[in-house]
C-alpha cells in the first residue's frame, strides 16, 4: 500500500520526501522514512512549543512589572 501524494502532503511532508516515500520497495523502507519525518516534525513541534514557553515567560514578567 502506497500512500497518495495528497496525504503525504497534508501529513507535511515535502514533494522529494513524499516521493522517496513512494519509491519505497518494502513496507520496512517506507515505515523508516515516515518515522523519519515524524521524528522531524516532533522535534519542530518541541521548539515551537519552546519558543511560545519563553514568550509566555516574558509577557508574564511584563505584566509583573506593570503592577
């Protein structure tokens, strides 16, 4: 089972990774590049999540400041 171009995308992976995706010659080789991409987006996702803990934390302590 191959997944489709727009499900590949919409999961965020981009055109080269969709294709190796679907290049893919076994069910093992396709998991590893999904896992992969997960992993990458994991990791996005924690930075983001960092950045907006240090935004939080700022405007807390302007808000401190303020009263």
């Amino acid at each position: 089972m191959c997944p489709e171009t727009y499900s590949l995308a919409k999961a965020g992976l981009s055109e080269a990774e969709a294709k190796a995706v679907q290049a893919c010659e076994t069910p093992e080789q396709m998991v590893r590049l999904l896992r992969k991409a997960r992993c990458a987006q994991l990791e996005e996702l924690h930075a983001r999540q960092q950045a907006l803990d240090t935004l939080d934390y700022i405007i807390h302590n302007v808000q401190a400041a303020k009263a």
